[in-house]
C-alpha cells in the first residue's frame, strides 16, 4: 500500500465511526445476503457484541497500517482463532465484498474510486496475512 492509501483507509475509517451501529448491521445483513450459509457460523455470538468487535478490530488494522509489523502477532493469533470458529480461506473474499459495499453504502460519493482500491488493498493484504498464519497453523497441527 502507498502511503497516501493508507491514509485514505484511515480518513475514512474515522468518517464510518460515528455510524458505527448502522454500518455493522448493514455489513451483517449485507454478509448473509452474498452467502446465507455464512449464518450457521455466527448462529452462537451476539450480533450487535460482535459488530463492535468487528469495528475494534477494523479499528487496530487501520492505525497498525502505519507499522504493520507491530499488528502481526495479533492478526496471527485472530487467525488461528477463526479457523477454530470454522472460517475457510474462500470465506475471506466474501466478507471483503461485504465491508467494502458497507463501506460504498456508509460513505456515499465520499467513497471514490481511490478510496475504494486503497480499502480493497488494506483488506487483501490482512486477509492474506491471515490465511497464511492459519495455514502455518494447520501444517504445524
Ligand atoms: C480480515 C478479516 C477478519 C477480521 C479482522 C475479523 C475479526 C474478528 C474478530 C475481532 C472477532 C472476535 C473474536 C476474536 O477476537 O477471536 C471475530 C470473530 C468471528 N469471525 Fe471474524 N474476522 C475476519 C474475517 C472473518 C471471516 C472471513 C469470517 C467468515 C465469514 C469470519 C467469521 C467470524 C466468526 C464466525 C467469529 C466468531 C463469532 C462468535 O461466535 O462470537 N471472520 N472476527
């Protein structure tokens, strides 16, 4: 990511705050509309106490993006967790759709094309962090 994606992802992200509650609702609603087999999965957590975990962790990937060696050890150890939660690698495109047509929704024309790809960009590559991490995990199991 170049630095000016990055603080296009960061800007943005602390334009999303304040309709924190609206954009996880949407980004469920939007998750289980791409894939409604994706319900089983979360069919134990609460829903709201997990739209605020999403935010939080959103949140620590988007100020760690400035020194992302330091948010590794974080995002390896979110990963193992999610494959015990049954989270498979094909399930990683899915969610990023959902975040970035929440996203579109939240920030109407505010969310221009740059913006757009710097999110796309910053989504890739922790996703690929994680299905990295969780594949070292299961060769290691
Ligand atoms: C970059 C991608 C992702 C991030 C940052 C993320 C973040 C989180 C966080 C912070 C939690 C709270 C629990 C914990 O810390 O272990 C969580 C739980 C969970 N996530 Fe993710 N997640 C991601 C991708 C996915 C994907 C692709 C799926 C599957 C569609 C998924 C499904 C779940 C489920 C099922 C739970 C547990 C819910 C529960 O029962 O409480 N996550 N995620």
């Amino acid at each position: 990511m170049t630095p000016d994606q990055i603080r296009l992802v960061q800007d943005s992200f602390h334009e999303v705050l304040p309709i924190r509650v609206a954009a996880a609702a949407l980004f469920y609603e939007r998750l289980f509309g791409i894939d409604s087999g994706l319900r089983a999965l979360f069919l134990a957590s609460d829903m709201p106490g997990q739209g605020a975990k999403l935010i939080a962790s959103l949140s620590l990937v988007v100020h760690g993006l400035n020194c992302a060696d330091t948010i590794l050890p974080t995002v390896r150890e979110l990963a193992k967790r999610h494959v015990t939660y049954g989270v498979k690698e094909h399930h990683y495109p899915i969610l990023g759709q959902a975040l970035i047509d929440t996203l579109a929704a939240g920030r109407g024309a505010a969310f221009t094309p740059a913006v757009r790809e710097a999110w796309e960009a910053a989504y890739v590559l922790l996703a690929s962090v994680m299905i990295a991490a969780a594949r070292e995990d299961q060769l290691a199991a």
